[in-house]
C-alpha cells in the first residue's frame, strides 16, 4: 500500500506547511482572524518576543542575511497552504560586508540590550570593535556561499518563502507572515540534532512579501520513509529473504524504526523543558537530511506556552483545533483548554505507525474521526506480537484523559529499553 503524499517529490527535502491527506486539516490560530493589518500582526509577534523565556535579550544570535538577487532558485521540493519550499542551486555574494548582513530578533523587536536582573530594556553599544564585528559576521554568509553545494554536487540548503499566489491575498497572507516569523523566531533560539537549521534569512523585515528563510536541505520525510520499510519488510518475508537471513534483516529494521521514534521523543523532551508545544506532529513533518538523521521541521503552528496563562488544572486557553485531525488529541478536536500532554497523544499516533507501518485510521474522513476517534474513544489496534512494554506506551499516550499521558522523559526511557533489550 502506499501511502499519500502531499505535493511533495518522492526523495525530496519536504520542510514546506504540507497538511496531509485529504481528510485532513491544518487549522491556523483563529486570533490570527483578529488581526486586521500587518502592523497589527508585527506589533503582536513583537509583543511574544518580548514575554518569551527562550531568549537572553543580552545575547545577541546572528543569521547572515541575503538578498533575493544572490539566491539562484533550484526545483521546488515542497508547497503548502502558505509556503513554497526549493533547493537553493547557487549563492553568489554581491557585494562587502554591511551591517545589513545579520539578521537576531532582538534587533528586529528594537531591543538593544535587557537587564534580566530588573527586566528594564537599556541602550548599549557591541563591545568588539565594529569592523571587526561586522567582518566576523560577513564570514558566515560566506562560508554559506562558498558550501551551497554538498560534495560538489546536491545542494545543501533549501529556500523556504510564501507562496506567490498567497501574497496576493491580504489576509492570507497576514496569516502566512506570522506563521514565517513565529518559525524564524522558534529557529533562532532551538538548538537540538534532532530539529532543523536554519542558516539564513531574507533581507527587509519578516512581514514584507520577499521575505524567506534559509534552511538545511532535507532528503526524505517519514511518511515516505514507512513507504520503503514496508517495501524492505515484504523483501524479507520472500522465500529468497528468508534464505538470506530475512528474520535478522527484519529485527535490524524494528530498530533501525525504534530509533527514529526514539530521536523523535529526545527532541520533543527538549520541547517540553522548555515550555514549547508544537501542536502539529505528522509523519510529515518529520523529515531526514543526507545523513539519515531526523529532523523535526514546520514550526508555524508552535507555541511558547506562558506560566500567567496556565489555568489551575495546569491547562492553558489554545486555539482549537491546531494541528492534523488524524493526530490531533482529543482535548484539541473538541476546542477544550490543554497543554504539553496532546503533543504525546500525537506522538503515541505517530509510535502505531512507525511499529505497524500501516496509516493510523485509514479511510475515515474528518468527521469520522472527530466522532469516533476524538469523542467515542477508537484508537488503532496494538499487534499481539508487538513487545508489550511497547503496546503499554502507545495506549498511554493516547490515552483520553491527558493527565495519564506520560512525559516524554518516560517516553525516552521505554524506548532506550526497548532497543537495548533487541540489542540495538
């Protein structure tokens, strides 16, 4: 069986907004309707910048800046509801070194230093010498386009910016906007080998039209990847696979697929710690670069969830309805206040998948799946074959009652178990 994929090539980096099957949705925030024009917009995201714990305002992170005349445009790799993904074919500077070379939020926002001490925002000069400043940062948007190209020969980064036919409406693209900057911001700050890079930005502010990002390039997704394990796992079940050794090539796959979930949770743990829920959690956007490592990309729908907005019973007042219906937690599909726990119902989802290389709910539309999934309780079916510590995780994730879900620290645990216990 294959399974659907977006409008996005077989083998391609997929970093795009892409929204899954048919039978699915990507529901934007709804306070984004409220906004009525892009000051609007920009004074909002501005506002979050300068609430958020993420950040020390007196650290200052660079991203070399490029002009859209230096980028030579590859194929497309990707395209969502908003965004258009491509291969970057070449980078050629045009000109020296300038202060318009660098791009860090805090100077976006206005922000010229912060005393975390006493929360007051105060002037204050780079202590370097600036030409020695600027040259240092100029070296980074060099080296960038001196190594576009990986080995001489596939490129390396990708260039992810809204769609044209999304500028051309209004509030489209208002919507578009914020999702790039609440990415760009979310980029600056996470650090992690499972997330992906960003390297550069586009020149002029986040909110005008050729504004895009530059990201490192990917080379597969994971619901392509379960495409090719399904087809290796009927290899081996063969007459000719059993002959050569199809049952330990098949243990070797269970966890070569119990490592890719486990690299999932670590960067879903790193998340967490620090108060982020991601909110869309689809094979889809979970991707691979040249190296086979995973990389969680598609950060427009991530939220820094603040601890004055928590509400007594530890839920907060999101936007419902954010995210796939076919991974979405229950709480979410029924616009009910929630928090961190329904990124692990997605995840236990995403666990049945990678373990039964099968589409979680196939066939059933939106509705089914908000009437029988998100309120009369359905989930997939476990396996009995499966490792039972395994089948207990899944159903704990996915479990109705989100206080039942476990951390994704337990998560981690059980899977590192696991593993071992297959001598991975």
């Amino acid at each position: 069986k294959i399974r659907h994929k977006n409008l996005i090539m077989a083998t391609s980096l997929v970093i795009a907004e892409a929204h899954g099957p048919p039978d699915q949705k990507k529901a934007k925030c709804q306070t984004y309707d409220e906004i009525t024009n892009i000051e609007l917009a920009r004074a909002r995201v501005k506002k979050a910048f300068l609430r958020s714990n993420l950040l020390d305002l007196n650290k200052e992170i660079q991203f070399p800046r490029f002009d859209q005349s230096e980028i030579k445009i590859g194929n497309m790799l990707g395209q969502g509801s908003f965004g258009t993904v491509c291969e970057i074919a070449e980078i050629k500077i045009e000109k020296e070194r300038s202060p318009n070379d660098t791009f860090s939020f805090r100077s976006w926002a206005g922000v010229d230093d912060f005393d975390s001490q006493n929360g007051k925002i105060e002037s204050g000069e780079i202590d370097d010498d600036e030409e020695e400043y600027y040259e240092l940062q100029f070296q980074d948007k060099r080296f960038i386009a001196d190594n576009y190209k990986r080995n001489g020969d596939t490129a390396r980064y990708a260039i992810k910016s809204i769609s044209p036919d999304v500028k051309k409406n209004p509030k489209k693209f208002r919507i578009a906007a914020m999702d790039m900057a609440v990415e760009t911001y979310f980029l600056s700050v996470l650090n992690h080998k499972n997330i992906i890079k960003m390297r550069g930005v586009g020149q002029g502010d986040m909110f005008d039209g050729d504004y895009f990002l530059i990201l490192d390039r990917l080379y597969d997704i994971l619901s392509d990847k379960l495409d090719k394990w399904v087809m290796l796992s009927k290899k081996y079940d063969t007459v000719f696979g059993k002959i050569r050794k199809g049952k330990t090539k098949k243990k070797m796959l269970f966890i070569e697929r119990l490592n890719v979930a486990l690299s999932l949770a670590e960067a879903m743990m790193y998340l967490h710690k620090l108060n982020i829920i991601y909110r869309d959690l689809k094979p889809n956007n979970i991707g691979f670069d040249s190296r086979g490592n995973v990389k969680l990309f598609d950060f427009g729908l991530a939220k820094e969830l603040q601890p004055h907005q928590r509400l007594s019973n530890g839920t907060y007042r999101l936007t419902g309805e954010a995210g796939s219906y076919r991974y979405m937690a229950p709480e979410v599909a029924n616009k009910l206040p929630y928090n961190l726990s329904a990124d692990i119902y997605s995840f236990g989802i995403i666990l049945w998948e990678i373990v039964s290389m099968d589409i979680p709910f196939d066939g059933f539309s939106i509705k089914m799946l908000y009437d029988m999934v998100a309120n009369w309780g359905k989930r997939p079916e476990c396996h009995p074959s499966w490792p039972a510590e395994l089948q207990t995780l899944m159903k704990n994730c996915w479990d109705a009652s989100r206080g039942r879900r476990p951390p994704f620290s337990k998560v981690v645990d059980v899977l590192q178990q696991e593993i071992a216990k297959l001598g991975g």
